[in-house]
C-alpha cells in the first residue's frame, strides 16, 4: 500500500522541509 502513514509522513515532511526553505530564501531576496 504506497499510501501507508510512514510513506505519507515521511513525503509530507521532505516537501515541507522544501517549503520552508524556499519561504526562508525569498525573505532573504526580499
């Protein structure tokens, strides 16, 4: 099952590690 709660927590958190980078990076610009 690819949508088991290991699989699901592991991918939000990578994409919202993402996130919060790009966020941190455009107030750096701005």
């Amino acid at each position: 099952n690819l949508w088991n709660p290991s699989y699901f927590v592991a991918t939000v958190s990578e994409n919202t590690e993402e996130q919060i980078r790009n966020y941190i990076q455009n107030q750096q610009v701005k």
